[in-house]
C-alpha cells in the first residue's frame, strides 16, 4: 500500500510539473452515482461469503493536464453489504479437552449493512474520437465508515446423550441462540482503503456537457473487522455508474 501511495504522488508531482507546456488545460465537474456488487475474500476457509448488492453516488471533479491525461477526485456516498456463514459439526468443551462431541454444532448467520464516505483519487488516462471517449483510470481510494448494522444469529446444540460431558464445564444439552441487530458496535474497522481501477466511456451532448458510463472495481486491504477475535476478511466490490460532467476551460498556459 505504501509503494502504491508513492507511485501515485509521484505521477502526480510530475504532471504537475509539466502542465506548463500545456495550452488547453480545463476542469471537470461532475455527479455520478450506479450500483455495486459487494464481494469478502478470506484465508480462513471456514467463513461462507456472500456477496451483496450496494450502491454509491457523489461528486466528482477532473483536473486534464492535457487532452488524454487527467488528475481526477471524488467524494462518495456508499452502501456495502454481505452475508457471513459458518457451520461446524463437532464441539469441544475447551481448548484442553480430548472429547469432541460430533452429534454437537455451533453454526452462524449474520447480515451485514455498512454506510461509507469513500474518498477516491486517481489518474486517468483518456483518448477522444470526435464526441465519443475511452478512458481508463488507476489510483487509491480511503473510506470512512459512518454507520454500520447487522442481522442474524449464532446459535449451539448440544446434544443430550453425547453431549453429556459438556455438563462439568457449565453447558448444558440443549439449543442456545444469540440474536443479532440493530447497529454494530466494536466489530467493524472504523475505515477501509485500497486501490481502484476503472474502464469507461464518454459522449459528449455539447461541447461542454458530457455523461460517462464506467465499470468500476475496488480493492480493500484493510480488514473489513475490528475484533480480533473474528476472521480477517477485506471487503472487493465491482460498481457500474453513470455519470453528468460539465466542462470548465482553465487559464491558457504559455508554453515554455
């Protein structure tokens, strides 16, 4: 993650430096909002994933050093989701104890919702052929969480014949379910980052206003959980969005 940081400030240090050979730098402005497919990867094999449906909209503004390379900034609102399985046949009464019970399971379910301020910043490289574009645009992205809920339950069996010695250390045979809802508290990390990329095209309506339609797709490297005690997972996600820019033409630069 550092080395990409650097990268990318220092592909930005050197366009801008160069931006005074440039004759017809201008600006875009923007708002672009779509729909995404959220996605958790883990090494812990024991977790089932599934992805859920989210979405993400906000403003956007594009800074073109020339007419194929762009500095480009956004501020999003995003909601990302997913669903968090795990079984397992056979308990133990502790970490010490010899005696599995296989007719026993532990096994969960829950549902998780989270809001986002996702803050990307990227480069983006473009090629116009009369008033439809091509572009695609590499850089890092940082979310703040701002609210996160869940839904589901954990829940336990253990079974009354082999579930018998279990007793000596406080459990009793018998189901024992936990419920889940309402906000999270102390289980999802505070913020996200990682990188993005994105294929796109654009079609300009008049020679100031533009719509855009790209497919998206981020890649965290944070720990999507805060609590030690649950699996590390990082949160991937896929979007497809439209788009509205307005054309801004910036001072002409005298070349040098």
């Amino acid at each position: 993650m550092k080395n990409a940081l650097l990268t990318l400030f220092v592909l930005i240090n050197f366009l801008s430096h160069g931006q005074n050979l440039v004759k017809d730098n201008y600006w875009l402005f923007g708002a672009s909002g779509g729909l995404t497919q959220g996605n958790v990867s883990s090494i812990n094999s024991s977790y089932d994933f599934t992805g859920k449906r989210g979405f993400r909209a906000g403003i956007l503004t594009k800074y073109f050093f020339s007419p194929h390379i762009a500095l480009g900034a956004e501020i999003e609102f995003e909601k990302r989701g997913f669903t968090a399985g795990i079984f397992n046949f056979g308990l133990q009464a502790n970490d010490t104890s010899n005696y599995v019970c296989w007719d026993c399971y532990y096994s969960s379910l829950v549902d998780y919702q989270s809001f986002y301020l996702t803050l990307p910043l990227y480069i983006q490289f473009q090629r116009q052929l009369n008033k439809i574009g091509f572009f695609f645009r590499t850089g890092l992205y940082y979310s703040l969480m701002l609210q996160s809920y869940q839904d589901g339950y954990e829940e336990m069996f253990i079974d009354a014949v082999t579930g018998l010695p279990f007793a000596e250390y406080g459990y009793e045979p018998g189901r024992y379910r936990n419920i889940f809802a309402g906000e999270v508290e102390n289980v999802v990390n505070t913020y996200d980052a990682g990188m993005l990329f994105g294929l796109g095209i654009t079609y300009l309506v008049t020679e100031k206003i533009g719509l855009t339609l790209d497919a998206s797709f981020f890649l965290g490297v944070a720990g999507y959980f805060e609590n030690p005690e649950l699996v590390v997972a990082q949160f991937k996600s896929s979007s497809l969005n439209l788009g509205l820019n307005y054309k801004v033409l910036a001072k002409k630069n005298r070349s040098k």
